[in-house]
C-alpha cells in the first residue's frame, strides 16, 4: 500500500499528459513491478506498451531494460484523494453516488 501511494503521488506531482518513468520510485524492482501491475489492474494508471527489443542475437540480454513507464488517470487521482484524506466524509460518498449510478441501469 506504502509503494502504490508512493507511485500514485510520483505520478501525480508529475503529469505532464506524459508517460514517467516510475523506476526510481522504489529500489526493488520487483516489488515495484508488481505495485504497479496491482495499480494497472485496478485501473488507476495507464502502462505504456512497449515491445521489448530481441538483443539476444548479439549477446545483449533483454534483461538490461528495466524502465516502466505509466501515467495516471482520473480514477487514480480520485483513489489518492481518498488515500491522503482517509476520514474525509466526500470519499465515502463518492463509492455510495457511484453504486447508485450503476443501479439505476440495472433497476
């Protein structure tokens, strides 16, 4: 939870309408990979998708390229609005607004 907080503010003190690279925001890289898959998942970021260039042929390994690049969308910044101001009463009635939005299609 720490780590995506820790992406999620990374991303936001930095949206620029581009892609950033999140690879300097925690040491671990595995760690951080699976954070933001987690993120991604749960669609609070966008991960750009990039195919990973085939070296081996030359003796290069593919592991070298450790860059991770993803931008945060509206949904994302709502989920960190409500991650800094936990007890905040608008974050619980945005989930409630939100259910009865859905209900109305489904009623």
């Amino acid at each position: 939870m720490i780590i995506e907080k820790k992406i999620l503010e990374y991303l936001h003190e930095n949206d620029r309408g581009r892609f950033i690279d999140v690879s300097s925001v925690n040491l671990n890289y595995d760690e951080l990979k699976s954070s933001v898959e987690n993120l991604n998942s749960r669609k609070f970021i966008v991960l750009e998708q990039n195919k990973p260039r085939n070296f081996e042929a030359f003796g290069i390994t593919n592991n070298r390229i450790r860059k991770i690049n993803a931008k945060i969308n509206s949904r994302g910044e709502e989920y960190l609005f409500c991650l800094n101001n936990s007890g905040n009463e608008n974050c619980r009635k945005s989930k409630k607004n939100r259910f009865w939005k859905l209900a109305y299609f489904f009623g």
